[in-house]
C-alpha cells in the first residue's frame, strides 16, 4: 500500500494548481462561488457524499471507510480572502482588484482537498469515517459556528471523535517547520466599541460645553494601566485600541468622541474579568467628566485550545512522517484568533501551524495579512499527507 507521503506526491501537481487557481479567485466573507465551484470541480470523481451549505458556500464531504463503521475524523480547511490588494508579482495574481489570499487560506482548500484524495485511494484500509470541512467567513463572521449549526460535526451521522486544521504562515519560521502547543493556543478576540457623549460647544468657550475628547484620550490611556495592575501576567491580556476619532475642526468642541479596540485574552475567566473591568472604567471616568458614555463589549472568537493528547499524537505522527527538525513546541499561545476554536470547544483535537515562508530570512519576510505576504505552495504535499495521516492513524486507534 502507498503511503501518505508518496500519494501526496503524486497529486503534488494538480493541488499547486489548484491552489493558483484558487490564488486568483479571492473571495470575501460567507458567500465564496467560485471558490466553492472549483472546490466542487476537484473533488468530483472522489467517492465522496458531499452537501452544500445553506447560509454560506460551505462544502462538507464524507468519505466512507472500508472498514467502518468506526470513528470519525473531521479534517478542517477554511476559504475565504481578505479585502487587500496584492503586492506581490507571481503569474497567478488576484484578478479580484482589492481582493487577496493574503491568510493562505487558498493553501488550506488545496491542502485538504490533497487530503481528500489520498483517504479516497486509501479507502479501503480506513477504519472508520472521514468529514473534509471546506468553511467560509474566518476572517469575518465566523463560519465555523455557522457550520455546527448546519450539522458539520454530525455530518457522517455520528458524532465527530478528533477534528484537525493547520494555518500556514508567510513568515517567522522557516519553510516547511512545523509548529503548535498542547492547551491555550491562539487567542480569544474581543472588541471594545466606547462612545463618550459630552456637549458641543465654540473651542474658545470649553466651560460652556462638556469635551468628550480629554475623556476618551485618558480612558485609552487608564485601559492600559488597568490591564497591568488588574490582571495576572502569566494569564496575559492585549488590548489595542486601533481607532480613536471625535470633531471636525480644530475651533468646535464636538459633540461625541469614539474609540475602539481589540482585546485578546487566552482564559475564560480573564476574558470575563476585563469585560467587567473595562466597562466599570470608562462608565467611571465618564462620571467624573460629568459626560455620559455607550459601551458595547463584543464577544468574538473564543481561546484555540489543544486537547493535550491529541497534541502529543499530532506531534508523534509529525516526527514519524517529517522528522524531529521539522516540528517545534511553541512556549507560548499566539495574540491571533481562529474560529477553529469553536470545533476545539466541542470535539478533541489540535490546530497546527505549518510555515509557508519563501523568503530565506523568515524573521524579515512579510507576515500573513500582508499585501506583500508570499506563501510558498511547495509545502502543499507535506500539509496534505499530515491531514491524511492524522485521519488514518486517528482512526485505528479509535478502535483499538
């Protein structure tokens, strides 16, 4: 029987293509057409039952083991791009003007569609059931809660027992290494939105108005203070206040002045605590400017946490299939979110990270996000041998 690793050879080719193809076709948010037609369009032929989203342009896959009924595994891939113009001068360039890949999340769909290929060919020997999860809206509106909810981790009639996913980078490690850490591993992402109401009035005459906009400079400056005196530094908090605006012109006191920010926490108490904290300061220091102030706390992406066995078995199958230099246990969880974290909340299983990086200094090459991101796909038969292995190796000792 061939391995992963030699049948993700052999779809090397049409997996780098797809993702080109994929490059050049950036779609944003829930609704992905031709994202999802070309997804449709490479699993076509695969033994495969495959159901459409209906609030979204989700495609889930059930791949039946020749020797199920036994476990199930859920192998994730998400699809949509982010509103950036690219930057970077490849043949495949986006076509969408404004549009990118500039997540990778093109090297996901063509990683988990190698996936797909090399469980349909080891079909037979597989001990149980296998769900491919292609999910739009990472980057947005979350579309993995959206996809639970349309049955995705019921999808093969049972329960889900493992899910996997992998995130590639363009920079930071080097290409080819892979990465991750048992427990807390991304963060949970939160948005602070503060608007404080005071009264308009001439900027020559302050007394005879309320400025909101002192206020809102201390309350930014009071966030910071409160999160190191308030909270235990071994159970970080970031809160980035990455807007701030109020008044129209340097002579009128306006009305009303707003700030918003991101806030990552990597535990649910903490979370809770500084969604308390910081709602009870500005309420406060509104007070006392005699202003008045909105707060809307928005509760986004939970914490990506590691089952922690599952973990160990991720990294065992890594070094089995890669070798020991290829995989690094990260210390520390990282300030970004994912919704995979909502897969994570219900069923065991590990996020991995894989580096992507085509430039020979990682630390100097752009990061993901970035116009200039440039995601080497040389890597696509190594993401989509791994997804394949952990479903092959998940499933025998599901029954074991």
């Amino acid at each position: 029987m061939s391995t992963t690793r030699e049948l993700a050879e052999q779809y090397r080719d049409e997996i780098v293509t797809l993702r080109r193809k994929l490059h050049q076709v950036p779609e944003f948010d829930l609704e992905l057409p031709k994202t999802q037609q070309l997804i449709l369009d490479a699993l076509e032929g695969l033994p495969l039952e495959i159901t459409l989203g209906k609030n979204l342009s989700s495609v889930t896959a059930v791949l039946r083991g020749g020797r199920g009924p036994g476990p199930v595994v859920l192998l994730r891939g998400d699809m949509d791009a982010l509103p950036v113009t690219e930057r970077v001068d490849v043949p495949y360039v986006s076509q969408h003007p404004g549009m990118m890949h500039a997540c990778g999340h093109d090297l996901h769909v063509a990683g988990l569609v190698g996936a797909a290929k090399i469980l349909s060919a080891l079909r037979d020997e597989l001990a149980g059931d296998v769900v491919f999860m292609f999910q739009p809206g990472e980057e947005t509106t979350g579309g993995a809660p959206i996809m639970i909810r349309e049955g995705v981790l019921d999808a093969a009639g049972r329960r889900a027992d493992a899910a996997y996913g992998l995130h590639v980078g363009s920079a930071s490690q080097p290409l080819g290494m892979w990465s991750s850490r048992p427990g807390s591993f991304m963060a949970a992402a939160d948005q602070l939105n503060v608007r404080v109401v005071g009264a308009g009035t001439h900027g020559s005459t302050p007394y005879r108005g309320k400025d909101p906009i002192p206020a809102a400079c201390e309350m930014v400056g009071a966030l910071q203070t409160m999160i190191t005196r308030q909270f235990d530094v071994f159970d970080p908090v970031v809160l980035t206040v990455g807007r701030i605006a109020g008044g129209t012109k340097e002579n009128i006191i306006p009305d009303d002045a707003f700030f918003d920010a991101t806030v990552r926490t990597f535990s649910e108490e903490t979370r809770a605590k500084v969604q308390q904290a910081s709602t009870r300061l500005v309420e406060g220091m509104a007070a006392a400017y005699g202003l008045t102030v909105e707060v809307n706390y928005h509760i986004g992406y939970p914490v990506t946490v590691n089952n922690a066995a599952e973990f160990e078995f991720a990294r065992e199958t890594i070094v089995d299939l890669f070798g020991a230099d290829r995989f690094r246990e990260r210390p520390n969880p990282r300030c970004g979110a994912e919704d995979f974290s909502y897969i994570l909340n219900e069923v065991p299983g590990v996020y991995l990270n894989l580096s992507a990086c085509r430039s020979a200094d990682p630390e100097a090459a752009a990061d993901n996000h970035s116009p200039l991101a440039d995601f080497d796909d040389s890597i696509l038969p190594d993401a989509a041998a791994l997804l394949a292995e952990l479903a092959v190796r998940r499933l025998v000792r599901g029954v074991s």
